[in-house]
C-alpha cells in the first residue's frame, strides 16, 4: 500500500514512524517531510498548500490514501479535491475544517449544541472590542479567530497587555487575515488537558490522554508557542473526568457534526480545561497536535493503519484499539529568539549519538551542504518512554544533553506538572 504523509514537522515524522511499523504499508511519501523523515520516507518537494500539486501527485504515483498534518491544507479544502478524484484521504472537508479555521465558528457551534467552554465575545471592530473588554476581568484571553500557527491566543494580565494585544491582532495585523475578526474570552483556572479523537462521522474514539506546555519558559511564562513539550498520561485525566468528557463533550460534539452535515473522516484534537466545575473545551483542532502526537503514537499498541482504513470506511465500531501502559514524554529543543525572531542554517551536533529509550523527531530541520541545519522556530523533539512519567522524563532530558546547536531553547520542567 502506497500512503502519503501531507507535512514537514515533528507530527508527520511520528506520524510516518508509526505508519513505517505495519506490513501493510509498501512505500511512503512525505511531501514535503524533513531530514529525519527521509531515512523511513521518500520525501517529495511539495508545499502543503498546493492542493493541485498535491493531488497530480498522488494519481501519478497511485497513491492509496493520504493523510493531512498540518491544519491550512484542511481549511482550504485539500480533502474536498482528493475525494473528488477519488483519492482517499484522512482528515475533514473544508466545511468541518471550518471548526478550528474559525475560532468564533467553534465557539458558535459549541454553545449551540451545548458543550462547556468559557464566556466569549466576537469582535471585528478595534474600539467595540475596548468596549467589551470593560465585561472582563484579568487575566482575560484574545484570540485571532483564524489560523496563526498556535500563536494567535493571548493570554492578557492586565488592561495595557490586552490593548496592546488588540492593536497587534486588528490594526497592526501581526497575524494578517486571521486577525480580521477577534474573540475574547475570560481566562479559565484549572489544568489543561489534550485529547486527540479518531473520528468517522460516526464514532467518536478518544485516543489517551496527554498535557501540552504552550508557554516558552518555564512555569509557564512567557509568549504561547506552537507547543515546548508535552507527557502522556495526563496526572488529571482521571476515569471519572473521562467519563464526564464523554458524555457532556465527545457525545454532543459528535451529535453536531452530525447535524452540521460535515464530512468528518479524520483526527479531532479537543483542548480542554479541566475547571473546578466540570472540563471545558478551550479549542477544537482538527487534525493531530503538534506535540502532542509525538507521545500519543508511541503508546499505541495497533496498527495505525487499519484503524485509518476503518474510518474511511465508517466502519471505527468495530476497531478494538489497543494502547500501551508506557508513560512519553517529549521535550521540544527550539531556535534562541523563537517565537519571536530566529535564525535559521544552524549546525545541529549530536544527533549521531545512540539515543537510548527515546527517538527524535525533526520538527523544524533542513538538509544544508550534508549538514543537518535549524529551519524553523521548533527544530527537534526528544521523546522518551518509561514506565513511569518520572522515568520517562529522565529518559527525555538524559538524551536532550545529547544534542546542540547555538541558540539552543528548551524547558526544564515538562512533565512537572
């Protein structure tokens, strides 16, 4: 079987590493995939954005179906023009992309079908949105309601940063078009948690738990990023919350996209808040998490595969999907300057060493004169397994020691929390 893997980061190398273990796959493409995806893949110097050449591709090569990493493809409509021509593809049609390309759709339609998330406002006009603020206390949270890389929340502590927040998103458009419409919300105390979905319209399956680290220092301060590291099983993520989930999250998000008509055959990636009152859902992603995919993939026991083919084929009831007890944990090492301004072409040294209980993952790496080199803001992930989260932690930073590069950024408290 033929599969090609729509991305370059550290989700679609796990996602390639995963899919290279069933002896269903024959061949894997990777467009445009990175260094560390071409030792398992064959990567093809595609952009994610050009769905035509994308889909010109995939027939040339005979592809047997695709699935889509990153979130822009989806909200332009790749699904929609592979199905046309009859490729398979896992991920949603443009019309259920529309619930993580519209931070104001999601909160519509979760209000509508009465999922818990918190107090909001829509707002596209600077001075109405100072008004709106005056509803709020601090900290308070803006949102660019289109896509910004994971770096269009703001998390506001007073009055001046939410200004200034405000000019940046919809006068100064420091996200662009993402940033024409803007939703505010109050800022919700608790624990954050990630749970990834296998979807096909009409089953719903959780995968396990995990917990993202969004800030880019240590005890979350600073900037959000796309994401510094994250360990799975999330402490919080009791049997008793999971239920709740199910039941007042999973089963009313299912029952909409049933009723909006979307053509969801793909991963739903639910941000939740696990408040003092009940979990509520911070934010709908549709496609796997960056980390997050990163110690999710590696407990699953299955065949990613066959659980692929099922969804497709609406038939994930009848998938008994299996997962291991092993605890991950991955540390993201990040370019000096990032989320801000970075430099990119840096040397990387160490990644010939013997990683022991760990693999890394390129995120954000490019092949220069035979050198591996910086290329993006988030350049590698680390991820470890144990038995244990403590174990697993010592895995992870036992071999992030292992690997430089100047500038290199890392936190040293994933999984502390």
């Amino acid at each position: 079987m033929k599969v090609l893997v729509i991305g370059s980061g550290g989700r679609e190398h796990t996602l390639v590493w995963k899919l290279s273990q069933s002896p269903l796959v024959t061949e894997i493409f990777c467009a445009p995939g990175n260094p560390g995806i071409a030792n398992l893949a064959k990567c093809v110097d595609i952009e994610v954005e050009n769905i035509e050449k994308l889909v010109e591709f995939s027939r040339e090569m005979k592809i047997e179906f695709a699935i889509v990493g990153p979130e822009a493809p989806l909200v332009l409509g790749i699904v929609d023009a592979f199905r046309k021509v009859g490729i398979k593809i896992i991920g949603p049609s443009k019309h259920a992309a529309r619930l993580e390309g519209s931070k104001s759709f999601s909160k519509d339609f979760m209000m509508k079908y009465g999922i818990s998330t918190a107090k909001y406002n829509e707002v596209d006009n600077y001075d109405e949105a100072i008004k709106v603020l005056e509803n709020y206390s601090y900290p308070v949270v803006i949102k660019a309601d289109g896509l910004a890389s994971g770096k269009g929340v703001l998390i506001c502590e007073n009055r001046e940063e939410a200004i200034n927040g405000l000019t940046d998103i919809l006068k100064t458009k420091v996200f662009g078009s993402a940033g024409d419409k803007v939703v505010i919300e109050e800022f919700l105390e608790g624990i954050e948690t990630s749970i990834l979905c296998f979807v096909d319209g009409k089953t719903i399956v959780p995968m396990v738990s995990c917990q993202d680290h969004k800030r880019i220092f240590d005890g979350d301060k600073g900037p959000n990023t796309g994401g510094m590291g994250t360990y799975s099983p999330n402490y919080v993520y009791t049997e008793e919350i999971s239920k709740i989930v199910d039941e007042d999250i999973l089963k009313p998000t299912l029952k909409g996209i049933q009723e909006e008509n979307m053509d969801y055959r793909g991963i739903l990636f639910i941000g939740l808040m696990i408040t003092k009152e009940c979990p509520k859902v911070l934010e709908y992603n549709c496609r796997f998490g960056d980390p997050e995919t990163q110690v999710v993939l590696p407990r699953l026991d299955s065949d990613l595969v066959e659980i692929f083919l099922a969804m497709l084929d609406y038939k994930l009831s009848e998938m008994n999907i299996k997962w291991n007890d092993k605890a991950a944990v991955c540390v993201v090492l990040a370019s000096g300057g990032y989320p801000g301004d970075y430099e990119k072409g840096i040397p990387i040294y160490g990644l010939e060493n013997k990683i022991d209980n760990a693999i890394v993952f390129h995120s954000g790496t490019k092949m220069l004169d035979g050198e591996i080199v910086t290329n993006g803001g988030r350049v590698l992930g680390v991820t470890a397994w144990g038995d244990d989260i403590e174990t697993a932690r010592k895995n992870a930073y036992y071999n992030v020691e292992k690997i430089n590069f100047v500038g290199k950024t890392y936190r040293t408290d994933i999984a502390t929390r």
